[in-house]
C-alpha cells in the first residue's frame, strides 16, 4: 500500500493499492533518534587544520538543514505530541564505560563510525531545542538501531504502543535500522521526510526511496499532524 | 560437573564427575541483583497495623540475614573485584514512565510482584554500602531477568566478559530468572549462595538447589574470591 | 491475584486477593513443552549395569506419572484445543549441527544437562501420543527457556496471541525457564499443575509455589477447560 | 577502515585509513540469505496478461544477473567452504502458518512485501543449485533481518563464530537488515558485492555504497576467497 506517490521504488514502481494515513494515537509513539549535539552540531574547533576547513565546508549543507528544516520540524513534532498527551521517546547514542568497552562493533571501527560517547559527555546530549521531558523515555544505545540494543521494544508494547512515528539522524544510518528493526518487530512505522536527515540529500532520497512501503511510510511533518488531528 | 556437594539436586544425586572452581578473571563480571531499598531495607511505617506489624515479623529473619550476612558479603565481593580492576555491574528494578505503563506484565500484577518504582522513587536506590561507582553498569528493568529486558548480555559480550558471578535478591525470583538467562546466552555463572538471599531460608535452599550444576554452580564468597585470588 | 489456595508461598501468604480464572481462548494458545523420547520414555538399555538399573529405579516414579498422568492430561488439552481450533504449539530441545556447536552452554555440560540431540536423533522425538499436526508451531531450541533461543515469542504477538497454557517437562527447568520468560515480554501464563512435571513430586511441588502468582497462575486440566468452554 | 576504494559514500571519502583483507577461517560463516525460488527464479506464468509481460521485462535484467553473476558466485563460495570445512548457513523467508497469521507486519503488507510462503511451498524452495546439505543451518524467518527473527546470532556464538560472510537477496532489504542487524550484533561482516543483488544495479551500488565501511566490508568472490586460502 502506498499513501503518496513520492519516493516510490522499483519495487513499487507498478503498484496500485493507495490508502489514506490513518494513525490510532492512543497507540502511537514518537521516536526522536540521535539528535545529539556529536552529530547535528558543527564542531567548535579553534583553530581548524586545512583538512577540518575542508571538511567543514563539506558538511555544511547537512548543518543548515539541521537548523532549518529538521530541528524545526521536530520541535513541531514534540509539541503536537505534548500537547496532546501522546507518547514521546528519544534514543541516544552513548555507552556505559568510559572506555566504550561495551560498544558493539560498527562503533569501534575507525573513521565516521568511531563513536566513543562516554557518560558525561556533553557531544552526547541531545540538542537543547529538542530536550527530553519529565518521564519520557530516553534510551541509550551503543548500537546504531534504537531496537536492537534497548529494552524499547518491549517497553513500548508493554505500554500499548503498535505504531511509531520516527525522526532523526542519520536517515540511512541509525534511522534506517531503527525503521528495518521496527518493522521486523511488528510495528506500524511512520518515517518524516521534513525531519529526518542523512549527511546529503542524495542519500537521504534514496534512503528515504529504500524505506518506504516496505518498512514504513515515508509522509512530511504536516501529513502526520494533519491525519492525528 | 560438580565443585563441591551442597546443594545437590535429584538429577545429579548420582553424578561424580567432580571439578575444581576454576575462573578467569579477565572475563567476568559480579552483578549484584535488585539490592535495593523497596526489596532489602524494613519498611518505614509511622502507625503499623496489626496486619503491618503481623508482616513485620515474617519478615524479620530475612531483614537479619540480609543486614548480617548478605550485604557484607556482597561489600566484601564489591571490594574484591574493584581492588583487582574487574569488571562490576548491577541490576535494579526501576521503570520509565511514573505510571509504570512499561513494566512488564509480572510487574503490573497485585500483591508481592506488583512493582511501581518510577524515576526518583528513593525506595528504587541501592542501598548506600553497595551503592555504583563511576562507570559501573547499572541496568534498569521492568522485568525479573537482568538479560530479558536489559541490553546487558550484549554489553558483557562487547567487553570480552563469557563469566557472570552472580549476588542479590531474590533468590528464587529475580536472581533464577537472571542465572537461567545467562546460562541459556551461554555464560558460565557462579551464583554466591552467603551473597544471595530468598524470603526464607528454606526458599533459598530450594532454589540453590534447582539452579545449582544445571545453570550455574553454587560456591560462596570465599571460594569465589580464593578461586581469582 | 490468586486464583485458588493451592501451592502458595511465602509472598502470597496474607494476600487476600481472590479472583476469577478469565481466559480469552481467541489469544491464548496452548505450549507443550519438551515431551520428548529422551525425557519422559524409559530407556530402552539392553543389559544394564547395575549403576543402570539403580538410576531406572529412581526414576520409575516420574515414568510412572509421565504415563498415567501428564500425557493423558496433555492428550485432553491438545483435543480440546484442536477440537475448538485454537492455537497449538510445541518446544523441543534439538540442535541443529550433528557436533553439538550451536548448542548453548547450559546444554553442553556434563551429567544431566549435557543434552546431544541432533537433527534425525529418534530420542528427540515428541512422542507419538503428543504428536504435532499439521502447521502446529515446533520450535527446536538450544536453550531451557522456549522464549530466549527462538522466534516463539514474536510469532506468538504476530497471531495476536497474549496467553499461554504451559505444560511439559521439566517443571523446574525448561518448563520454569519458559514460564518465567513468558512472564517477562507480559503474555499472561497458565500453567498446568498435572500436566506438567518435575523428576520428583517434592521438586514439582516446590517448583510450582515458587512460580505461581508471581509468574503465572497455577490450575489443572479440568479447571483450565471449564474456564475457557 | 577501508579495505579498497569502491563504494566508498560521504562519510568515508576522506578517509585514508586503509587495511587489509584479514579474515579467520575457523570463526567464519558463510551466511546465504533469501536465494529461494519466489525471489531469483522467473516466474511461470500459463498466459501472461499484459501487465504481467511488462513486469517480467522489467524484472529480465535481475534475472538474467542472478543466473549468469549471482547463482555462480555463491556456487563458488559454497564449494569453498564446504571443501574446506567452514561453516555454512542459510537463511529463508518462509512462515510456520498455513495462513500466515505468524509473519511480521512488514511481509504481511499488500505489494512486493506480501510475502505468504507458507510450509510445503515449492517457491520457498532454495534454488537447487544452492541447496544446502546435511547439517548447514537453514533458518526460517518471518521477519526481513535473518537475526532480529530467529536463534541465528545464539547459534553462531556458540559455535564460536565472530565474523559472518553474507550473499544472497535483496541488498537494500534482506540483506541489508541482515547486515546491520549482525553489526549491532558485533559481528565482523564481509559482504560480497558480486554474490548479492538488488531489483536493479542502481539500488545495488547504492546499498554497497551506504553499507560499506559502516556495517561491513563489501568485497568480490575472488577477494574472499583469496583472503582465506
């Protein structure tokens, strides 16, 4: 079944089965994934080598999309959901031993995936416009999918929660697990174009391309608010 | 295998294949399970009832033995392992939600098992002679095994750790439901029979002996610490 | 909730909270465990050494209930379950390589639990009286809990099932394993007093006052079909 | 790490931190995901309608690789290993139910994710050419990721197995939640480019290009097996 016709693959190239976003929010859960200062905020480095210029010009279409669209659109995201008194979760990632002993393997590699955050860190909070609230849950994990390596699973159905609703960085990465994890697990899964985000645009379309109709729907911010209302 | 000829079930009355208590070090973890105020510490009640003080007494032998022997030898095991650099972690039961939507079902019941002990709960604390330090993991679960609800079996593989000793309450609750859980993820478990405690002694002895050479092998604290010494 | 007077334990003791067994048989399913050659069928041994006719005497009592009481029990269940076309499932322990590999550590020790059954073994046969039909679930496991080692449990959610009627053998091992798993990921577990044993009265007793009202709700045969005619 | 120049997406681009092909045989699997009929073989159909003329054109060209690239290649590795005695695995997607009801959400969509390969379905079938012999371990899956739904990551633990060799189809499904799912797991994961397939080559180089360096290393059949002999 598709709802839109955007970011249709192969796959569903031919497909003509349509149906309308329809979402129960008693059962509903928003999942904000790894919005944490170490990847959606640049690096404060005082005085950057040629290479981190470099680098810092390379990344900075994905940090102005950050703080244009995605942090935005979240912060949307996490008012609707307050205000009407449905679930909010967040996952981060972060390991329990200082020296990330407990870390799984696709965190102890090297280069982009040498991610060592240990407790205390302040590159492993969450970034303060999106900052969890009172009891909602929080996971840390020191895998990239939120399922995997958390008791969240098993929290959410224990609290009656069948569908979630999925946000966050980076979409081919951490969210893409997730969303693989989610569905495997038997839970109905929204992905939101306008408030996820990979490191570019090519790979967030079409890993947005991969996801859709076969692991989640992929709709925008708006959609979502819209068919909830 | 047997180490010794305590706790010797009908299924291995005739079995002499006996072994020394061999470990290695560098691969095992103590967790210390659920030693928290709500499970070891006597209740706090200005005006008990009859019914109260009626309880107050079935309890007290237990209270005793926990003040007596279990948390010194827990303290004494605690000291081992941090004097030597090994590995310490710790379980507890604490939910997510303040009204405990996410516990799991045997959580959620009536009577002994029915467990609300949110965020900040002080009766959730361990108790302040066997309180973590620093870095050590502390996993919290809405579920009696320390494995089935926790990423804790992937983190002791993370680090290297094939060996958990094994301490707390309750013996016959979440203690057996921790010790079958590593065995079945294929850990090797020491359970310390003067570190453990059920709500009777003669509960204890049962569960020791149920658990003892089919899941774990039960030794006490000197023999744990002569064994790594 | 209790919900008789039979087999309580020390938690249970003052609790007076009675109430009904409810049991919706659209999300339950029965789950027969390990009623397989090499536990419950004596031993066919050609000439026995005396330390063999020794063990056949100890364990002639549990032979004797096995046929006399637990697979007539089962036999009841498994028709009324067929006979209303509800939901049948079945564990088994069997690994999957002819050397054992796979198998966890609780199943490669020595004595009673080293458990070698590989694929084509006759002694890991469901007997014949219990036999599966059809697309009844069997899953073969390497583990004591029925949950931990397979897919069981996501199976069971995906068919909308959040009730289990456990019955088999051990009580005190796979069967208590499987109990307390099932407890844990919050499906609500019946289990049958006499259609389920331990090797000895003594321990099935105990077994079943350590599990029931913490883990599940211990009735029999009679009162578990009334309940749900 | 990079082990070679290809694929090599946005977040490894700069990296210049190479090594080289380093693999232990004695803890390696060869993991052969989803080569079942109802994926790889084309489908028979009496009197085609025209809209299914135009999928199979559509469809032509990932045949036509799987039979002349795909097939092949994993002949190849599966004679390598099996002439040297590693290990081999299989996984399917096949569910337990006549009716399905067991599968997960995502294979009980409408459109290419509705999958109904109930026990007995010759299109469940691995593919002959592939068949898997004696005591290779075939797991039945009912969810994407042959780890989130099955024992699989319990039993490759316990034979010792840290590093899985993974083939098969679809990169950007299957597959890739295998593969993400095994490196959440800890295990080294070598995915071999020209023994796994997509619908179509863009999807494939795209999934290599997001996989590769993150959740494994993508190599050929020829670097495999010249890094083990």
């Amino acid at each position: 079944m598709k709802v839109n016709d955007r970011y249709v693959s192969f796959y569903y190239e031919n497909d003509n089965d349509y149906g309308d976003i329809i979402i129960d929010p008693k059962k509903t859960a928003l999942l904000v994934i790894d919005m944490q200062h170490v990847f959606i905020s640049r690096p404060t480095i005082e005085s950057p080598t040629q290479e981190e210029q470099k680098e810092a010009i390379r990344w900075e279409p994905f940090y102005k999309r950050i703080d244009e669209v995605i942090i935005p659109n979240n912060q949307k995201l996490l008012k609707f959901f307050r205000d009407n008194n449905l679930e909010v979760c967040f996952a981060k990632i972060q390991c329990q031993k200082k020296d990330g002993s407990d870390r799984s393997l696709d965190q102890k590699a090297t280069g982009y995936n040498e991610l060592l955050l240990p407790p205390g860190d302040p590159l492993a909070e969450i970034v303060p416009e999106l900052k969890p609230q009172e009891d909602e849950i929080v996971v840390q994990k020191t895998t990239d999918s939120a399922i995997a390596g958390t008791a969240l699973s098993l929290w959410l159905r224990n609290m009656g929660i069948d569908t979630v609703v999925c946000t966050g960085v980076l979409t081919d990465q951490c969210v893409s697990g997730t969303v693989r994890s989610l569905a495997d697990e038997s839970f109905k899964v929204w992905l939101i174009e306008d408030a996820c985000m990979a490191s570019t645009m090519e790979l967030q379309e079409h890993e947005l391309t991969v996801l859709n109709n076969i692991y989640c729907h992929v709709i925008n911010t708006e959609e979502l608010i819209n068919a909830i209302k």
